[in-house]
C-alpha cells in the first residue's frame, strides 16, 4: 500500500523512534506528544484502543492529563467544552452513532471558539447496523464549524493531529482529523514518534487571552441578540476561512522540522494527466498502483487527494484540476439524493472556471459499510470515466444486484 508523500529529509530534520503500531495507537501517541492536559472519552468501536492506551498513559504517570470517563459521547464534547474555556488542551476520539451523540456540543464548541482536536475513526451509521468505515458520520458533521483532515497512512494520522493543534489553537476554530475504521485503526505499520523536544519547539503551549478564571471573572455562553449575532457567525466563517492559510503553514513547517509534509491536496502524477481520479482516505492508496498500471499502458491519468475538507481548498483544487478533460470522484459517502459529497462540493468548486478550463466532473459511490474497494473496482471506475459514463447523481458502484 502506497502511503501520503513526505518531504525529503534534511539533515536539520528531527529523526525519532520507529514503532510498528495501529493508526489509533499512532493517534494516542500523538495526542502524548501533543501534551494534551484534559481527555475525555466513552469508548466505541473502532476508536476504544485510542482512548484506552491514552488512558493507560494517564495511569502510568507518561502522561500528565487529567482522564475523565463519562457516561455518554455528548457528556464526553461537553466536559471539552468547559476543559478548553479554562485554557487547557483538550482532547478526545469517537466514531460513528458516537460523533453523531456529539452533534449538539459540536456547535457549541465551534461557536465558541475552542481549540478542541478530535479524531473521528469513520465507520457507517445505522441502520443496518454496522461498524466499517465510510465516511457518513465525518460529512453529517460538515456545517457544524470545525475544520476536517482526512489521512491516508498511520503516519499521516499521527502527524496531522499535531498539527491540528497547531492550527486550532493559532484560529481558535476546533479540528477533526478522520482516519478509515480498521484499515487505519487496527492495522500496524512503521509510524516515526517526533521526539518530544522537537514537538515542542513546533507547538507550544496553549496561551489563550480570554479564558475562565476567577481571578478575572467574565460571562461566558450568554443570549446573543439579533443585532449581535450575525457578527458572531462572521467572525466564525472569516477565522474558518484563515484555516486554508494556517493550515499550509503548519505543513511546511512541520515539514522542516520533521522531515514529512503532505499539502493540502496532493497531486500524484497529475501533471498533464487528461483523467483525474479524486480519492480520500487509504482508497487513495489502492488507486495509485491502479494509476501507475493504467500510465505504463499509455494513458495519461493522475490522482488528486484532498487532505482538507472543511473549509474546502478550493483553488488548491482548482489548480489541481484545470487541465484535465475529467475528473472522476470515488465517494465513500452519499447525500441521499444528491450524490456523493466529494464530488458535489468539488463540482461547486469547479464551477467559476472557464468552461474550457475545467474537467467534467463524475461521481462514483463505493465502498459503503466497509465494502471493499479494490484494484478491480477502481479500474472499473477509471474505465467508465474514460468513456464518460456516470449517472448525474453518482453511479453506484459494485452493487450487488
């Protein structure tokens, strides 16, 4: 399996220990590095082995964070709500029917302003009942206000959550980083842990001006009129919008210091390709060794994969995309009766270019429940975008009929 691209390293680099460890180990280690001081978590399938190691770190004295267990998902985002308004470092890990108990708290945590990191291990909602991955319980979550990382490898899992503290706590705009169920979350493979040092130096601790403390008593949480309110909500979109900014910062300079940076979206062997595939998560990639099969035939293809979603990088994609004849997008996701998200919102995206100067954009939705999307289906797909063939709504593909 082909993993996100790194940056070379330099001799500047910091190099650290290699471990053979899951996606949601690498996230707990992660979260370590991170120097979280609150962590509050109700375990679900597949993300449990996050919380329960950090846990164990708790309990061993690795690391020093206050672990509260709750009763409830919701109770776990409202003990982070009132952990970040005292300034601390807030953390926690859910999944599926977990994240969407969460809703509520999410608006809140967005609206008012807090640095909260969490990762979302994506698994399908119910019914049926189901704990594989797609991605519908992250997009459900899309206009709640917090800024989306989706990862392709277990090192990209545990470099992007501390970046996305970096990010957070640099906007005050809260961060999900999303990860596949299984493929990530229980699969091992070499993860570099940054030595602690190093982490650091490229995040510091988290400082903010306005926090509760009696010795400054403020009001937090109150009624917001309605000639007030609106500002409120600007202010929320316009920091949103700083993240595309921030977030291209933190890369690179995480790069630098660690020798591994990813984009925003990244391009492999887009570069004149005249068909474009768009995919997220590992099925990017399965779709690379696909790619390279269909380059050595002589087709010129390529793959863009967008590591952020909320807010969407839109002239990273278009960039990314302006000369290609089509772009084909695989959704491990579906808006019921819309189509697959990913391609709607890189439709909307496309839509302010030239008309010679944007791909055609085809929608695919696969992989539902945790459904295999192997070498065989993206050939299928990359087959029927060669020809241009996609119903207006997305094509459901490998239905068992």
């Amino acid at each position: 399996m082909k993993t996100a691209p790194r940056s070379r390293s330099s001799a500047r680099a910091a190099r650290g220990e290699v471990k053979v460890i899951t996606g949601n180990y690498a996230v707990a280690y992660a979260a370590k590095l991170s120097r979280v001081q609150v962590v509050s978590a109700y375990p679900i399938t597949p993300q449990t082995s996050i919380v329960e190691k950090l846990s164990e770190m708790c309990g061993s004295g690795e690391l020093a964070a206050e672990f509260i267990k709750v009763e409830s998902e919701h109770s776990a985002m409202s003990c982070l709500v009132g952990a970040s308004l005292t300034g601390a470092r807030a953390f926690t890990a859910t999944s599926s029917h977990g994240l969407a108990y969460m809703h509520e708290v999410l608006h809140w945590a967005a609206g008012q302003r807090l640095p909260i990191v969490l990762v979302n291990v994506n698994r399908a909602l119910g019914p049926g009942w189901n704990i594989w991955t797609d991605q519908t319980d992250s997009l459900s979550q899309r206009d709640t206000g917090w800024a989306q990382l989706y990862c392709e490898s277990n090192q990209e899992a545990l470099d992007t959550v501390i970046q996305a503290f970096r990010i957070a706590e640099s906007v005050l705009v809260p961060v999900m980083v999303v990860l596949d169920a299984f493929s990530l979350s229980h699969t091992s493979e070499g993860v570099e842990i940054p030595p602690q040092d190093a982490v650091d130096r490229f995040l510091p601790p988290y400082r903010p001006a306005v926090r509760v403390d009696t010795a400054n008593p403020r009001f937090f949480g109150g009624l917001v009129m309605p000639e007030h309110y609106m500002e409120h909500r600007w202010l929320l979109e316009e920091n949103s919008r700083r993240i595309l900014d921030v977030a291209a910062e933190a890369d690179r300079d995480y790069g630098r210091a660690f020798g591994r940076s990813y984009g925003l979206v990244e391009r492999y062997r887009a570069a004149g390709a005249e068909l474009l595939l768009m995919a997220t998560g590992t099925v990017a990639s399965t779709a690379k060794e696909v790619i390279d099969a269909w380059r050595r035939r002589g087709r010129r293809v390529g793959l863009v994969r967008p590591r952020l979603f909320r807010p969407f990088p839109i002239e990273e994609m278009r960039s990314a995309c302006r000369l290609a004849r089509r772009l084909a997008v695989i959704d491990r996701n579906n808006s019921f009766g819309s189509g697959g998200i990913f391609a709607t919102e890189t439709r909307a995206a496309l839509y302010g270019l030239p008309s010679g100067s944007r791909p055609e954009v085809l929608s695919y939705v696969a992989g539902l429940g945790g459904r295999d999307i192997t070498p065989d289906v993206i050939d299928r797909i990359l087959s029927a975008a060669w020809a241009g063939r996609a119903e207006p709504r997305g094509t459901w593909v490998d239905l068992k009929k």
